[in-house]
C-alpha cells in the first residue's frame, strides 16, 4: 500500500513534466518523417501532364525495389488529392515542401498511406509553383522569381524548422524593356565556399495572340548575388543561347541545374528552334536545343569557353547525377526519336522521349537504346543509388509503365518492376 502512494504522485509528475516540456518548445517541426520506404514513385490519378490542367491528384508510393516484380497501386499509397501539396515539389530530410495554388508555402510529410501536412505560411513573393530555390543549410531555403506583371524579381527567406519568413525582398537587376517581363523562376544555385547565390534568368517578350510583342534578346543572364546581405555583386550576359531550360517552375518538376565536387555549377541553357511550322515572332518556346553550360568555382564569370552536351539537337528535360563525370539526361526530340513523324505535337506524337548518358568531361554522349520510347514532358524520372540508376519509363507497351535499371560501371540497363497496368509514372525520386 505505501509503494502504491508513492508510485501514484511520481506518475503524475512524470506525466505533468513531460507535457510542460511539449509545450514549452514551442516547435512546429515533429518528429523526422518515418523511415517507410525509400524511393518514392509519383503515379498521377489523371493524365500525365494533369498538374498544367489545374489538377494536383497523385499517389505517393513508396517502394525500395525497383529492379523486379510488379507494384501494385490500387488501395495502396499516399493520395495528395485532398491537400495543398502539388507537383511543384522540393525535398529535404524527409520533408516535402511546395508552394501551393493558394500561394502558400507548405511543408508535408509522407507515410505509406498519408500526406499530412506539417505547417503552411503565405509567400506572396513568388507565383504558386513557379519559383527557383537554393538552399543556404539544411533548414534555410532562398525562394526567388517574379509575380504580377513580372517587372521584378522577388527572393524570401524562410526558415524550414521554424516555418516563418526571415527576411525577403527585391533583387537590384536591370528592369524589363516595354513589352518585356521577367521570366516566373528561372534557376537558382547556391556556392557556399563564398556564400554566393547564382541566378540564371532571361528577359521575356510580352505576346498577344501567341506573337510577340517584341523581338527576343538573344541571350541569357547569371547574376552573382551576396547571399547574405542579397545585394547583385555582378551580372553577365552570354549570347551563345538565349533561352534557358526552366523559365517557369525552377527545379521543382525537372532538374535543369547541378554541382559537382570541385564545385562547379552547371545550367541548362538552350536555343528555340524555329521548325515544324513555328516561325520567328512566335512564343512558342517548346521546340529547343539544349546546351550545357557552367560557372567554374570561385568565379564569377561564365565560363564561355565551356558548352559540355555538344549536340545540334535535343531538348533536355532532366538530368541526374551519375558520377563526377556523367550524367543521365532525359531529352525530347521528335527528329531523332521518330523521324519519319518529326512534330512536337504531344497529343499525335507522344512517344519521342529517350535516354541518353553523357560525359560532361568528355563530351561524348550515348543513348540508352535498350530503353524504348518515352512520352511525359514533366518527368523527373530517374534515382540514383548503390551504383545503379532506375529509371521510370511510359512507353506504348504494355504494362505501359515500367522500370530500367541502368548499371553506371558496366553500362549495362535490364529491365526492372512493372507498374501495375493502368498507371504512369511522374517522378522517381529518392528519399532517403
């Protein structure tokens, strides 16, 4: 009876000490996500490209084997239908953040069975979706591009533990001509060995009618930006493209930027082709050729002397980071994917999507023919792990969605996992 009443008042205290301690923390941030699976397929439940039509209705599934069997959906997975969460996303230690159609950043953490949404915080200085991001640490993301009638280009910094605004503002850059505008994102990197933010951007002429308003520049921009104090040390202009691979949504659906270990930072840049029947004064901006180009460490200047894709043709979508030397690219290109059909039209020719890896030392390039033909302009479709890249890939087979496991050393790809009949892939994206 006495070790009952002793027992009994240190319960409660226990109890009462572990509930003040909750609550005095003060913390939005729960737990780390749950260690669950560790790649996470997103399988729209509309069309493949539902997100441009306004439509944010995924499956997140999680899965760690993509080299056999088939996965099944139905029942299975976390459905974002419900949420705020769209696309558009960024990851980072087991969260997922986005900026929602609402325009609020959102930060969303994923289970097997549940997308349940940690905080939201209103950023009016970007576009719902349409933003570049850099992160400065694991719990500090810089937001950059331009909203409204896109006359400049806003930045806001948000702490990701804490999920407020630390601070935001405007980049001093040179403004628009009449009938030009900023572009919605472009591409952001961040160089922590000088704590420089690196911002691609293009000049947009304004359209009517699908014709331009006004001729386009002819070239791209890279502006160097003191990420401290978010003042513009320097811009340079480069003439060799004048378009970028993103001008919308940053890295959020496909990754169009990256560094290597010596701490050289690459961009997609590219050129608009006038064929198929579009001539110059369209604004059709879909036909392109890609290069690849870079800021070497430390600099800040654009290498010109650099261009690492080498290709005449070929648009690409996405990439991934192999090895210090290769990178696996997701390119578009009617012309050498179907040449007896060369348009880009998505909706008659949708198989014109392939594989290539490329030696951005080298320049050499080589296509992953055992990979059939692809269709998803949106995709990031690929994880690279354990020497091994699987590569999500929609083809006109069937079960039309399937897996390709690429053997970076040997250079060898087998097939991998079905994806349950009925169902296409999105993006392939590690999470561990």
């Amino acid at each position: 009876m006495k070790l009952k009443n002793i027992l009994i008042p240190l319960i409660v205290a226990l109890a009462t000490l572990s509930l003040s301690s909750c609550e005095e923390s003060g913390k939005d941030t729960p737990n780390p996500a749950e260690e669950t699976g560790s790649i996470d397929i997103w399988i729209p439940l509309d069309a493949l490209n539902s997100s441009m039509n306004g439509k944010d209705a995924y499956v997140i599934l999680k899965a760690d084997d993509l080299s056999k069997g088939t996965l099944s959906v139905e029942g299975k997975g976390a459905d974002i239908s419900s949420t705020s969460l769209t696309s558009n996303v960024v990851y980072r230690n087991g969260y997922y953040y986005s900026v929602s159609r609402a325009g609020n950043f959102g930060k969303f953490r994923i289970t097997d069975t549940a997308a349940e949404m940690i905080k939201e915080i209103p950023t009016p200085q970007v576009l719902d979706r349409r933003f570049a991001h850099a992160w400065i640490d694991d719990s500090h993301i810089v937001l950059v591009g331009a909203t409204g009638k896109k006359q400049a280009v806003k930045w806001v910094l948000i702490n990701t533990d804490e999920m407020r605004v630390e601070k935001d503002g405007q980049l001093e850059l040179e403004a628009p001509l009449e009938n030009e505008q900023f572009n919605s994102s472009g591409l952001l990197g961040y160089r922590k060995s000088d704590n420089t933010l690196i911002y691609v951007y293009v000049y947009m002429p304004l359209s009517k009618k699908s014709k331009l308003l006004r001729e386009r520049r002819g070239e791209y921009y890279v502006a160097f930006i003191d990420a401290s104090t978010m003042k513009v040390k320097k811009v340079e202009s480069d003439s060799r493209a004048g378009f970028i691979g993103s001008t919308s949504y940053g890295d959020t659906q496909t990754r169009h930027t990256f560094t290597d270990a010596e701490g050289n930072f690459y961009y997609i840049a590219c050129d608009i082709l006038m064929e198929d029947g579009v001539k110059p004064g369209s604004s059709s901006s879909t036909r392109q050729a890609s290069k690849l180009f870079r800021v070497k460490s430390g600099e800040t200047a654009i290498d010109k002397s650099y261009e690492g894709y080498g290709q005449e043709r070929g648009k690409i979508v996405d990439m991934a980071l192999l090895n210090d030397s290769e990178l696996l690219l997701y390119v578009q290109d009617p012309k050498q994917a179907t040449p007896d059909n060369p348009t880009w039209d998505s909706k008659t020719n949708p198989y014109v999507f392939f594989w290539q890896v490329l030696n951005f030392r080298t320049h050499t390039v080589k296509r992953l023919t055992d990979i059939p033909l692809c269709r998803g302009s949106f995709a990031q479709g690929a994880d690279v792990r354990g020497g091994k890249a699987y590569i999500g890939a929609n083809v006109n087979a069937n079960p039309s969605a399937r897996f390709y496991v690429y053997d970076i050393k040997s250079g060898k790809v087998t097939k991998g996992a079905d994806l349950a009949s009925g169902y296409e892939i999105s993006r392939v994206m590690s999470v561990k």
